[in-house]
C-alpha cells in the first residue's frame, strides 16, 4: 500500500523523523470505498522542523536574480505538462473526479504557472526622478520570507498551483497543507519542484490535518497564510492568523447563482446548469448550484434540466465514459443525502433524486445522483447551506430585479453566472449584483490567471485574491527609497523642518 509522508528539506520524511507519532489516516478511493494508500500525519514538531527548513533555504533563493528564478519556473511548467496525465490519474484515484476533470484542474493551475514565468515584468518597481531637487525616489518590492497554504480536497493540484508559483517567483519559500484526503499528488508536485531545479527547502510539503493547520497559523516564522475551504475554518484561519500577525486570505464558502431569464437559449442553459451543477459531483467552490428562473420558462427549462440529469453517467472516475464520479468520503454522502431529504420534508419538489445511488460493481463506492430540486425557497435548509454535491435548487422569481435581489441578500459572494440574450439585462445584472466572479452565459467563471480570483462577503475573509496582480502584492512587501547625492561644497545645509522639496 502507498505510503504518502511530508516532503521536507528536499526529500520525502521518513517514518522515523516524524517525531510526534507517527499517526496516520486511510486514504480511500471514493469509487470503491477502498483504502489506497496511508498518509503520515505531520505534528507541531514536525511543522517546526519544516518551517526551519524554509527559513534557511529562502534567504538565498531571495537573494537569486529574477532571471534564475525564472529558469527555474519555465523548467517546472514543462515537468508539470510533461507529468499531467499521471497527476490527473492521481488526482482521479484519491478524489474521485473523472481523469479529464482532473486534467482541466492541472491545465488551469499550469496557467498560473505561466503567468509567475512573467515575473521580471511582474515585479518591476516604480521610479521617479527629480522628485524634489536633485532627489530621486523609487520602490521595489521584497519577498515575505515563509508563507504558507492551506488547501482543499476538492482541487489538490490547482489550488496549490494558483498559491505556489506565484509565492515562489517573488523570492519566497512555501510550505503546503494538503488535505489529508488526497495527500499523494502533493508529493508529485515536490518532485517536479525539485527537478526543475528548485532549491531543497523552498518548497515544502506538511501532510497533516487540524494539529499542523493550528501549528501554521501561529508559528513565528510564518509570514503569510492562503487558505481555501470552507467558510466556518476561513473564518476562524483569518482571526488566529491576524491575530500573530500574519497576511491572510482565506476563501471560503459559496452559493452560487445561475440566472436565467426568459430571454435565454433555454437548451443551451440547461446544458450549462447541468454541467456546472454536477460537474466533479457538484464538489466545486464555483459549481451552479441554485438556478434562478423566471416564472414564464421556469416548467419549460425544468423538463429539460431534468432530461439532463436523467442522462448523466455516473460511475468511477476512471472509466472514460463516465461524466461524474463519487462524492468525496462516506460522511459527505450522508450528509448531502440528508440536505436533499431536509427539502423534500420542507415541502420542495424532488424532480430528479440522486439519493440511494448505485453503481453496479461500485456498490460501496460514495455515490450521490445527480438531483435536481424544484419548489426552493431561501428559508430552506438546502438553499441556506452550502451543499457541496451534486444538487441543482430551482428559485422562481418574476424578473431580472427579482433575482438581483435574490442574490445579493445570500450571505455568500463568490460567483454567479445570468443567461440571456439582451445584452443590457446582462449589464444591469454585473452592475448590480454584490458578488466576486460574475459569469455572462458564461456558468462558472473562474478568471484566467493574469486576472485574480475571489469573492465577496462570507466567500473572502482578508483583502487579497488569489493568483494574478493581487497575489504579488500578497507575496511581498513594498520598500521606498528616497536618495540624493549632493555635491560637498554645494550642499544644503540640514533643516530641522519637514519639506516638501528637502532638496532645496
């Protein structure tokens, strides 16, 4: 059975050196419900021992010019091209996400990969001559020294590579806190570092679970935490973070929105719904999991939403002709099984009910159907929580303002999509809406990485996005110098008072 150990100083921890236990944690593959492999967990003591290793491998890769770091950056998005079908089937094994939605995942981290590869560009500082006389100023920005991320199950390539690259092109060293569910193609991610020509230390990988989140979050050393899951754990990571003195961005949860208003190509929405609210079993935080329909197409798009639903192929990730795969664990099942039971007793409409699914020859595997949910209304327990799987809620509404105001009022902000044909309703709806990512027909709309990703609301604690501009601001520290060289026997004399123009 693989074994799946931190990655610290350059090489993977050996049993022996994790001096807190060791305690370990199953890996299953979804599918089966099978145990795969075991993960080592990481204690307080050993997160020290990995964050002292960051510290004294940073000071010199701070101090190495942009264009080495940049060599080495190009060298590890080739690796990364070169090891995505074997990531991908990682990432299928342990997750549970079909082979081609996992290879999206590591096509769209790669993106941001490629943007940290611009980073002499990125990273230039301002100048300005003759600010006073014969005085110049000029800033630049400097690394952070250790940050560290903290990332979710659902995405255990992408949202590594959206912190990582970034991190580390402007002179940082990073450690990773997987999630302990699917820990392995972590330690993939540290070999192609390493090939690429990664200095030992720079990247770091803590398997752990809550025990080395905690150790993170108030260790000295750290300088910075990124963080994504849900919003309970992005709230309580942005106060003790804050609290030691950290930068933080943590995102958290989401209820996305997918309007629809009667002017739409309704075929052509439900086919976007579809995919957006049961692609990767609905364990997105962008999935589409609320429609929002105006009440004159409202049963005409419900038919062909269900149609859909009906038609999705359900099975293991690995098999090619599978559209969605299980959902993550055992307890995720029941506790979405659960949610679609809450609405059905609340009084909605279970048009589609994906409870009690089966897959023949996957019978213990964690399978939820794809179920759709007419009848929803905001005082709902499934429209209130956020469900993270494969469940669609129908809200009618009478108009585009209606559903504005809909959207708005929900605690969470972090994406939202409207279908329709008029192009001034889709730029009242982007105007008005309180929202991070809005989508036009577009249904989940995850910025490219020179933009940066985030939400609003409960979906953000903390000021900064992840990846693009935002997170170079994130990942380091302005410094302004203020200069001039006078001649000696022209100089001025020095003034006990504050000058705008001291050079004078």
């Amino acid at each position: 059975m693989r074994q799946t150990t931190s990655w610290i100083d350059g090489r993977p921890a050996t049993t022996d050196s994790t001096t807190s236990g060791p305690r370990r944690s199953p890996v299953l593959d979804p599918s089966t419900g099978e145990q795969v492999a075991e993960v080592v967990l990481a204690g307080a003591d050993d997160v020290d021992r990995a964050v002292a290793s960051a510290v004294r491998a940073q000071v010199a890769w701070g101090e190495l010019s942009l264009a080495r770091r940049v060599n080495v950056l190009f060298s590890f998005r080739e690796l990364l091209k070169g090891a995505a079908d074997q990531l991908a089937r990682l990432i299928s094994e342990e997750h549970g996400k079909t082979v081609t939605d996992a290879a999206g995942e590591v096509a769209r981290g790669l993106e941001v990969v490629e943007f940290a590869c611009g980073l002499p560009q990125l990273l230039k500082g301002e100048f300005s001559g003759q600010a006073a006389t014969g005085i110049d100023v000029h800033s630049v920005r400097e690394p952070l020294g250790v940050v560290a991320g903290i990332t979710p199950f659902n995405f255990p390539v992408m949202v590594p590579l959206w912190m990582s690259p970034v991190a580390i092109a402007t002179g940082n060293a990073f450690v990773l806190k997987p999630s302990e569910r699917d820990p392995s193609p972590s330690l993939l991610l540290a070999e192609l570092w390493q090939r690429a020509g990664l200095p030992d230390g720079v990247f770091t990988v803590v398997q752990g679970d809550r025990e080395a989140v905690d150790a993170l979050l108030v260790h000295p050393d750290v300088a910075a935490v990124s963080f994504v899951g849900s919003t309970p754990v992005a709230r309580h990571i942005h106060r003790v973070a804050s609290e030691h003195g950290k930068r933080v961005q943590a995102l958290g949860g989401a209820k996305n929105h997918g309007v629809v208003l009667a002017d739409a190509d309704l075929a052509d929405a439900a086919d976007q719904l579809t995919a957006a609210a049961y692609g990767a079993a609905g364990e997105r935080c962008m999935a589409l999991s609320v429609a929002v329909v105006e009440e004159s197409v409202a049963d005409q798009l419900i038919t062909l939403l269900a149609e859909r639903a009906r038609a999705v192929r359900m099975g293991p990730g690995s098999d090619e002709g599978t559209d969605m795969g299980p959902v993550i664990s055992a307890q995720a099942k029941e506790r979405i099984e659960g949610l679609i039971s809450s609405a059905e007793q609340e009084g909605a409409t279970l048009v589609v009910d994906g409870r009690g699914a089966r897959v023949p020859g996957h019978e213990n595997g964690f399978f939820v159907g794809p179920t759709l949910v007419d009848g929803v209304t905001p005082q709902m327990r499934v429209y209130q929580e956020e469900v993270f799987g494969p469940v669609l809620d129908v809200v009618r509404v009478r108009d585009l303002a209606e559903a504005v105001e809909l959207v708005n009022a929900n605690p969470y902000g972090n994406g939202t999509a409207v279908f329709t044909s008029s192009g001034e309703a889709a730029r009242t709806f982007r105007r008005s809406v309180k929202v991070g990512m809005v989508g036009i027909n577009v249904p989940i709309p995850v910025p490219v990485a020179w933009h940066s990703f985030g939400g609003w609301k409960d979906s953000l604690f903390g000021e900064s996005h992840v990846y693009g501009p935002e997170s170079i601001r994130f990942y380091t520290r302005g410094k302004v110098t203020t200069e001039r060289w006078p001649h000696r026997a022209t100089a001025p004399a020095a003034s006990f008072h504050f000058s705008g123009d001291s050079g004078r």
